[in-house]
C-alpha cells in the first residue's frame, strides 16, 4: 500500500511540475520579448525621429501662422501710415504754393518798375539763347566740382 499512495503522490508532482514548467515558459518569453523591445535600438530611434518630426511641423505650422498675422498686421498698418503721409504731403503742397505766391505777389509789388523790365528782358535773352547759357552753366559746374574735389584731395594729405 505504500507504494500507491506515493505514485498518486508523484503523478501530481509530476503535474504541478508540469504547470510550473508551463508558466515559468510564458513569463520567461515575455521577459524575452520586453528585453528584445528594449534592445531593439533601431525601432526606438524610428520612432523618436517619428515624434521630433511631428513636433517639427507643429511648431512649423505655429511659425508660419504667426508670420502670416505678422505680415498682415505690418501691411495694414504700412496702409495706414502711407495714406497719413499722402495726406500730410497735400497738405505741405498747398501751403507751399500759397505761401510761393504770396511772395511772388510781394516780389511784384515791392520790385521797381525798371528792375522787372530788365529782368523780362534777361529772362526774353536766355529763353532766345539757350544753348550758350546753358554750356556757360555747365562750365561754370565743371569748375566748382574740379575746385572743390581739389580742395578735399588737400585736406586729406
């Protein structure tokens, strides 16, 4: 009788030891599979040039949204500022050319007679010959910047 009891004994060992060797299998395969998933450097660099790709065109995007609020704020206020300065040059103009002709008319009053008849007779002159006056005033340009480039070329040495 001894010996059944101890043949029941063993073929539950047996069993257990079955069991035992089944589940050590599974979790030594998975312990297998994480260190392979851990090793396997090449996935992990995929998949962290995958993200820093995706946050590259995120922040790309951001970029391009803020240059194209940026471009609109400078163009309107590019519009803005160009009307005021078109304005302001009317302005300018309109003043000048009252204030030229007021002083054209103090001029005419203020001139004697025999100056302006002279003066119309100049200008009648110069509008007659106007080839010699003008090769006279470029001679006379020609001289001032020969002068001048001179007198720099002197106070340089």
């Amino acid at each position: 009788m001894n010996h059944q009891p101890q043949r029941e004994k063993t073929a539950n060992d047996l069993g257990e030891l079955r069991e035992q060797a089944e589940h050590t299998r599974e979790e030594l395969g998975r312990t297998v599979e994480a260190l392979a998933a851990k090793a396997d450097v090449k996935a992990q660099a995929g998949e962290k040039v995958a993200a820093a790709r995706e946050k590259a065109a995120v922040a790309t995007e951001k970029a391009k949204v803020k240059a194209a609020v940026a471009t609109d704020l400078v163009k309107e206020k590019a519009a803005v500022a160009s009307d005021l300065v078109k304005e302001k040059a009317a302005v300018a103009s309109e003043k000048a050319k009252e204030k030229a002709a007021v002083a054209s008319d103090l001029v005419q009053e203020k001139t004697p007679d025999p100056v302006l008849e002279k003066a119309g007779a100049v200008a009648d002159k110069a509008k007659a010959n106007r080839t010699p006056l003008l090769a006279g005033v470029a001679a006379l340009v020609a001289f001032l910047l020969v002068r001048r480039t001179r007198r720099n070329r002197r106070g340089r040495r």
